[in-house]
C-alpha cells in the first residue's frame, strides 16, 4: 500500500471503517447509529458503501480516509487497528 494518505484508495472488499468502529450519528436503516464490530447496513455483498457521497452519509464516515497505518495490507489488519482505536477512545478508558 501507498504511505501517502491522499493518494491511497480503499482495498476492494474490506469494508473494515464500515465494521469495526462505532457510528453514534444516525445512518439511514441504524437511526441510532451502530455499535462496534457491526456491520453497517450500508454495505453492500462487495462491502462497498451505498450511500458514498450522499448527503445521508455519517460526517464521521467521511472524515475518515484511507492510510497506511491503519489499512495495512489486509482487512484483518484494519479491523484490529480500528478495534483498537475503538477501545482506545472508549468513555470508560478516559482518565477520572
């Protein structure tokens, strides 16, 4: 994979952004958002999303854009980084 965020495009099929991390801003199908590790409803059989581009689509979904580190070279890799990053950010880790 390409280290340069701008020009690295999604891995066809992974659907890992759209899986691993929770989405608490509404979705159209998930009025309540998704937790982690769902499925978004959005994805399609190849795991591509239905709504890209949309008005529709969660800002949170937008924002997040394809890099090395977090890909890697396999969706593995990417569901385990998220995932991570998921916990990581958790409400219950934050410091009392």
């Amino acid at each position: 994979m390409n280290s340069n965020a701008a020009t690295l495009e999604c891995r066809p099929s992974c659907g890992a952004c759209c899986t691993a991390p929770s989405i608490t801003s509404p979705i159209p199908g998930m009025p309540h958002g998704k937790p982690a590790g769902v499925r978004c409803v959005q994805l399609d059989d190849d795991n591509r999303c239905l709504i890209f581009g949309r008005a529709e689509r969660p800002a949170v979904c937008a924002g997040l854009q394809p890099a090395a580190d977090m890909c890697g070279d396999t969706r593995s890799h990417a569901i385990q980084w998220l995932a991570n990053l998921e916990r990581l950010t958790s409400p219950e880790l934050s410091p009392h």
